[in-house]
C-alpha cells in the first residue's frame, strides 16, 4: 500500500516562507529541511515590526487649513494696520511732505531804484542784462567753446574751458553781461551754452559823484556810499513765484502755481549837480598831481538851504568797476576824513569876538612879533616888527598872534561854547555812511597852549563837510542850516515826494555875520593872502588856512593841510565852496595852492547857475591903524 505525502503548507499571506524550508519540498529522512550553512554575506536587518494592534492614521486636513487662515489673517491685519497709518493717520502729513518735495520758489528780484542828481541826470540806474550759463552734458567741444567764449566775452579760454567740462546740468559762464554782448555770443550757437534773463547796475557817470552814490556789489546790496546809506529804500520788495516741478524739473501745468509780484525800490534824487560836479572833480585832480598832494576835497554848498551841490574826493574810482579799486578810493574823504583846519577856522573865534561884542573890525590891535604866555611863545607864519593891525586887518592877513589877543577877549569857555555852535565835534545831519564828527577838547582837558591853538584852528579836528558848513553859517547872516545831499524821492508809481527840510540852528546875528563877511572879502583884495582866489565882476570873500597836518604813521605833525573857503556873492551869498588839499609837496600856502581851484570851480558855478553879479562895490574895511 503505497503512502501518501501530506500536502505542501501554505505560507500565511504577506509573510516569506521560513528560511530553510522550500516549498514542495518534502524532508529527507526526518521530514525537515536541513539546515544551510550561513551565508558569507550579512543581510541587512529587518525594520522592527509594528507594535500589534497600533494602526498608521494620515494627518487631518483642518488643522493645516487653520493655521494657514490664522497666519493669513495675522498678515493682513498688518497691512491693514499699515494701510490706515499710511492712509488715516500720516496721510495728510506725507502728502504736505510730498507737495513741498515737488514744490520750487522762484525769488523774483525788485528792480532797484534810480539815483539821479538835481535835474534828473542819472546817476545810478538798473539795466536788462543776461547771465551767460552752460549745460555740460550738451557741450560738444569744451576747449573750442572756450575760445570762442573768451574773443567775446572776454576772460581765460582756459577757465572757460573748465567750467564747460564735467557732467553739470547748470554752470554759470559769465553774469550780467550786457544784451548786446549776449548777441554775439548767441550768434556763435554754441551747443551747450545758454542765458537766464537778470539785471545789472550802471553809473553812467562813471567815476563823476562815484564816492558819493557808491557802488552795488555782487549780491545786489550796497557796498558803499549813498548805495549803502539808503539801501533799504532803493532795494524795493523782491517777489515770488511758487511752482510744483517733476522730478525732471520741469513745471506740472496741472498743480497751478502762486506768488507775489516784486516791488521797485524808491529812487533817490540828490542835489548833487554832475556838471558842477565834474568840473570840481577834475579841478581838484588836477591840483592834486600838480601839487604832489596826498588827497584833496571839494564841497560846494548853498548856505540858503544846506544843499551840497558837490562833493568831490581825490582819488576816486568808477563805480562800475568796483573790484578794481583800492578801498581807501573808496570812501568819501569829505565826509570821513579829519583834519586840523588852521587858519580858515579864525573865522568861527572872529565872529565870537563880534557877537560877544568885545570887538568890531575897526578894533584896533596891536600884534608884537612874539608872543609869550607862561606856556608856550607864538610866532605868526611869516616872521614880522611889530605890526598895528585892526580886526579886520588880522584876518586879512591871517596873524596868530593878533587871533590869541582877539580871543583872549571873551576867554576859553566862550571861544568853547561857539566852536560847538558853529557844528564842531557833532554830527552834521547829513547821515553820510563814515561821517566823522570831529572833535574839540572840552575845556577840563586843555592843557596850557590849547586855548592859543584853538583859536587859530589847531588841536581841533573837523572835516570838510563841517569846514564848508562854518562858511555857510556866516553867508546865511549867522543862520547854520543842515547840510544834505537828498532833494527828494521817487516811489514806484512815478510820485516825487520833497526831502524834509534840514534843521537850522542861529549862531550869531545877521549882524555879526555881515561883519564877518566884509573882512573875509579883504582876504582876497590885494591886501590879504588870496588875491588868487578873486573872480572879475564879483564880489567875493573867504579865508586861507596853512594847517600843520597830523601824520598818523607817528603821531606827530608832519606835513600841511592847504586850504582856502569862500563864497560869492559876497554882500547876499548864493555858492560857498570849501578846497582842501591834505600833504602837498610842491608849496603848502592855501592861498597858493587851494585858492586858484575855487576861483576855477566858483567861476563856472556862477556861470552854470546863473548867478549875476550884485553890481555893488566893495567896501575897503582898513588893515592897519
């Protein structure tokens, strides 16, 4: 009976069969499989098994979801948060920051007023001018242009040439150039090159009433004289104009724009006349080199009304071409320099000895050759005998000695007390930038000799200014009347509007004044020290003054101060001139130097203005006794 094998064993599904067995094998022998000999190749372990009864479950969807929406609320909760600061808060603050951002102001330049003399002549006015500029992107031939540049407008091509070079959008080439020269310049079209529209002042005068007016300097403000005296007047209101640019710089038409129109300056007529003025400067210059002086002043004045009809100073300089004067040229000589006046103020102790009445110019004095005081011995110019002089005479011939016997009469606090009447040592009024006062030691100071040196016109100080306002006093019948140099002004619209009328202050009578002007007419006879300074037709009178003259390089006197003040007509004055040459080398008299330069100045401003002579005779006072 045959046996039969039991059937293969099935393997559990998902697991391997066991190792050594194989399927449909039946064992040798015992029924099992025998064992294999281990293999020379370790096989990798096998992943632990998962515990019994844990079953793997996929992640819920949900929750990701979630997270996602509160990670996505949380950032726009932000922008929100940012969009309502932007937008309600910071809103109107960064919208006025933009706006002012794109926003341009454009100052609009007032066109500065006119300075014009007594007739309307001007003297200082505004032109249309054009700054010339340049695109250095846009220049093709630095070099080239340059040259071109400097044959018209003259300058270094080389400088021109660096300025053309380099990447700017904007660089200034040359400014206020005249429209014509822009012309040329604009005819070479030159690329790169362009021009703005701006203005320019000019003294069409040039250097006639320069250190009067003064001169503008770049940055349009007065730099000196009545330019800077009235700058506030003539410089007028500049404007506006407000306007928002693209960042390329161009104006958006659709923001609008706004601003304000400038206002002219005030125009400034003086009572300077440029013909009288001219001839006084070019007189005093040429005094000046044939004297071999330092410096010189002119003042012409008119004693009825304190106008100053010239004021020349030697050096000058043009005003047009500021840089290229020295600043001592600038400044007005007449109004800001001081000088011992010497004999020329006599004037001022004789009119005192009159109107205090201890003396008439019949007064007869007698003037021995020195004179000894327990301080100091005086000596007169020219050494003399002993001379019988009246009044009158001292002055013609201009004695020390006879003014310190003149004075002694009425003492030092009364000589004191009118060289302050007569305007010493005080402002005159005409409020001139650099105006000095002058000075006179109050009487605590004097020392021994001062009261002498005072009356001859030493240890005081005044200016030319001040010198011619004395003259004035006495032909004005003792009235001293402010002196000015502003007739008026003229607004914007056209409308002329009178100077108030300066101050006018008696200083002695009519009288005493009229006594004072018939001496000073025989200082000019051919018995006094000025016959030079005589006009034919005319009555004139006046004085000579040889000054030693202060040096302030040591302190000391070294030097003159020659001078000679007069008036014409002399019995109803209408011109008084004052001439003043300060360290002449070639002579010193006054009468020498200073007289001939008035008769020259006073002859053409009688002629100029009309003046007739009074047909009256001069009334020959005596000299001598």
């Amino acid at each position: 009976m045959t046996t039969l094998a039991p059937p293969p064993r099935r393997t559990p599904s998902g697991q391997r069969p066991r190792a050594g067995s194989r399927p449909g094998t039946s064992a040798r022998g015992t029924g099992r499989t025998a064992p294999r000999a281990p293999s020379q190749q370790t096989r990798p372990a096998r992943p632990p098994a998962r515990p019994a009864g844990r079953t793997y479950r996929p992640g819920n969807p949900l929750r990701r979801i979630r997270a996602w929406q509160v990670f996505l609320l949380v950032v726009l909760s932000v922008v929100a948060a940012r969009v309502i600061d932007l937008q309600a808060i910071q809103g109107p603050t960064l919208a006025a920051e933009g706006v002012k951002d794109r926003t341009r102001t454009i100052v609009i330049p007032a066109v500065r007023g006119d300075i014009t003399d007594r007739n309307g002549v001007q003297l200082a006015t505004t032109v249309a001018a054009r700054n010339v500029t340049a695109d250095q992107t846009l220049v093709t031939d630095p070099a080239g242009e340059g040259e071109q540049l400097a044959a018209v407008l003259g300058g270094d091509a080389t400088a021109y040439e660096q300025r053309m070079t380099g990447t700017r959008r904007f660089i200034y080439l040359a400014k206020g150039v005249t429209p014509e020269t822009w012309a040329r310049v604009a005819a070479l079209r030159l690329p790169g090159v362009f021009s703005e529209a701006t203005s320019t002042r000019v003294y069409p005068a040039g250097s006639v009433a320069a250190n009067v007016v003064g001169y503008v300097r770049a940055d349009g403000d007065g730099g000196s004289g009545l330019e800077y005296g009235f700058n506030s007047e003539l410089a007028g209101t500049p404007g506006s104009e407000v306007y928002q640019s693209s960042p390329l710089g161009t104006e958006i038409p659709t923001a609008g724009s706004s601003g304000t129109p400038a206002v002219p300056g005030t125009g400034i007529q003086l009572t300077i006349d440029r013909d009288l003025q001219w001839v006084a400067q070019s007189s005093l210059a040429s005094a000046v080199r044939s004297a071999r002086a330092d410096s010189g002043s002119v003042v012409v004045m008119d004693p009825r009304t304190g106008q100053i009809y010239a004021l020349a100073t030697v050096p000058t300089f043009d005003p047009n071409k500021p840089a290229d004067a020295a600043q001592s040229d600038v400044r007005n000589r007449a109004v800001s320099d001081v000088f011992e006046p010497g004999s020329t103020s006599k004037v001022m102790t004789m009119a005192a000895v009159i109107q205090e009445k201890k003396a008439n110019p019949y007064t007869r004095i007698t003037v021995p050759p020195v004179l000894r005081t327990r301080y100091k011995t005086w000596h007169d110019d020219v050494p003399h005998g002993t001379l019988h002089l009246t009044l009158n005479g001292v002055l013609a011939r201009s004695s020390n000695i006879g003014t310190i016997l003149a004075a002694q009469r009425i003492g030092g606090d009364k000589l004191y007390s009118y060289l302050k009447k007569f305007g010493i040592g005080q402002p005159t009024g005409l409020h001139f930038p650099g105006e000095s006062d002058g000075y006179v030691p109050p009487p605590a100071d004097w020392s021994g000799t001062t009261f002498g040196t005072l009356a001859f016109g030493q240890g005081l100080s005044l200016t030319a200014v001040q010198a011619a306002s004395v003259y004035a006093t006495i032909a004005n019948d003792g009235v001293r009347v402010a002196p000015t140099l502003v007739a008026g002004y003229t607004a914007p619209d056209g409308t002329f509007q009178p100077a108030p009328a300066p101050a006018s202050t008696r200083v002695v009578s009519a009288s005493t004044a009229r006594q004072v002007r018939t001496m000073l007419e025989s200082v000019v006879s051919d018995q006094g020290t000025a016959p030079k300074a005589a006009i034919s037709g005319y009555r004139v009178a006046g004085k000579t003054g040889t000054a030693n003259r202060i040096d302030e390089t040591c302190g000391c006197y070294r030097g003159y101060t020659a001078s000679f003040v007069g008036m014409a007509p002399a019995d109803a004055p209408r011109l008084v001139i004052g001439v003043f040459l300060q360290n002449p080398r070639n002579g010193h008299f006054g009468g020498q130097l200073a007289a001939p330069v008035f008769k020259k100045v006073m002859t053409f401003g009688l002629e100029h203005l009309r003046i007739p002579p009074t047909g009256t005779a001069h009334p020959r006072l005596p000299v001598f006794w």
